[in-house]
C-alpha cells in the first residue's frame, strides 16, 4: 500500500531556545507517520472531499472528521484513522501522500 498517513503538528519554537540551537525562531513542523492506507480508503476519502482522483498528496482538518466515511472503510484502515485522530489537536493536522516503493525483486 503506497499511501501514507501523517500527522503534521505544529509546536511552538520559542526565540531563546532559537538563539541556544542557532535557528530561527516559530513554528516547528513534527511530522509522525500514523500508518498506510489502502487505495480504497483513499479513494472513498477523495470521493467523499471532492478532491481531484489523480491528486497525490492531501491534507484532513480536525474540522474535517466528521465528514469522513468511517463505516465504509475497511476495518484495519479505519482503526489507523481513529487512532490517528484521537491524537489531533487544533495545532495538528492528518496527510496522506502517494509514496511509491519499488520492488527489485
């Protein structure tokens, strides 16, 4: 399944922590891989946000939750989602990105 889910979450970076480290002060991105997503999950999920079929990369709101088809989705790709959600917050958002992963073999 190429299809990433991440939670992006934005913390605070504060200027006296900045000057200590040598970097700019403002917001710090963490990113955490949540887990993959099958292609029909993704697919419901686009069909369901009026996102764009051949989109690669997309972004759910914690606003956004309730329109997601929960009951539709297949059950181990649902327990990833619920689980990721319980972690959002309102600095913090899902992503799910195409990432193909070829095989040698």
């Amino acid at each position: 399944m190429p299809w990433k889910l991440y939670r992006f979450k934005y913390e605070d970076y504060p200027e006296y922590s900045a000057r200590i480290t040598g970097h700019y002060a403002g917001d710090l991105l963490i990113i955490e891989e949540e887990g993959e997503l099958s292609e029909r999950t993704v697919e419901l999920i686009k069909e369901n946000f009026g996102i764009q079929k051949n989109a690669r990369t997309f972004n759910i709101e914690p606003k956004d939750m309730m329109k997601l088809p929960i009951e539709k989705l297949p059950e181990e790709d649902r327990e990833i989602l619920i689980k990721a959600m319980e972690k959002l917050d309102a600095s913090s958002k899902l992503h799910v990105e195409y990432r193909y992963q070829p095989n040698f073999d």
